[in-house]
C-alpha cells in the first residue's frame, strides 16, 4: 500500500544547496519510495542555537510503502552518509530530514512525532509545503497556507 509522506529537507553546511538537490535524488533512489514532488529552494535564517550560516531549505512529497518509523530510519540513515553528527541542539548541520507528515496520521511515540512538532509555526516549511500541495491541512493545527500567513516574520527568501 502507497502512503504519502512530506519531507522536510534542510543544510547549512559544506555546499548546502546541493547536499539538498542530492537529498532528493537519495529519497528517490530509496526502495519501495518515488519522489512524486520537490518544492523550490528557500534561504532562512538559523532558528536558535550557536551563531551559524543560513540555512537552505525544500521539502519532497514522497509515496512510499514504508511504515513511518521504518521510513525515519532511512532518513536518518542518508543523514548519515551526508556527514550528519548529531550533538548541540539546533547546532549547523550538513543534511537534517525531517519526516513532516505521513498521510493524515498522529503519532507520538520515543522519537517519532508526526506531524512534526512546530512545522506549523516554521515559515521555511510552511512555505515550501504549499509550493508542493496548496491544500494540505497539518493534522491538529489547519490548513498549512493559512499558518504560513501567520509566519511573516520569519526571513526566507525563494532561491530558485
């Protein structure tokens, strides 16, 4: 059975524009997954934690037939064969893949939330998000362009 997942995608280091168009091509090369959509590239600002480079940021839309936690540890594992360490929390990072959405699912459990927590408060994911899929609604919190109307604030900048 297919599911849709929505992947946040996000680099500041070492390259980060392409270490996003390969985190692409990686989900798409994944088994039992296609890339079905990928958003244009957006700059942000870092968000907390050290002084450190903007941040470039996509989101990919995904079927796969993966379970959500099977899924995140295929994530987690082309964070890795990106250089990703894990240490200080909101510290600069080669590759972060965050799973957003998977179908309409709620889920809490030791890591893995879905939606991810805060998506609907992060421009630089709202944005892209819409770019990809102007009605998506973030389960518990609404329609993902009406939040994004409430993150103005936040600097971001379409890159291509």
């Amino acid at each position: 059975m297919r599911h849709v997942a929505f992947v946040g995608i996000g680099s500041n280091l070492d390259g980060p524009q392409a270490r996003v168009r390969a985190a692409f091509d990686a989900l798409d090369a994944l088994p039992q997954t296609r890339v079905t959509g990928r958003s244009p590239l957006y700059r942000s600002g870092p968000l907390g934690g050290p002084p450190q480079p903007d941040y470039v940021n996509a989101v990919a839309r995904l079927e796969t037939e993966f379970a959500p936690d099977a899924l995140l540890r295929e994530l987690l594992a082309i964070e890795a064969r990106q250089g990703r360490t894990r240490g200080e929390a909101d510290a600069p990072r080669t590759l972060d893949l965050d799973l957003l959405l998977y179908d309409a699912a709620r889920c809490a459990q030791p890591g893995l939330r879905l939606p991810h927590p805060r998506m609907h408060l992060r421009r630089f994911v709202l944005a892209p998000l819409v770019d990809l899929e102007p009605a998506v609604r973030i389960p518990g919190h609404g329609a993902a362009a009406e939040l994004l109307a409430g993150c103005d604030a936040q600097r971001l900048e379409r890159i291509d």
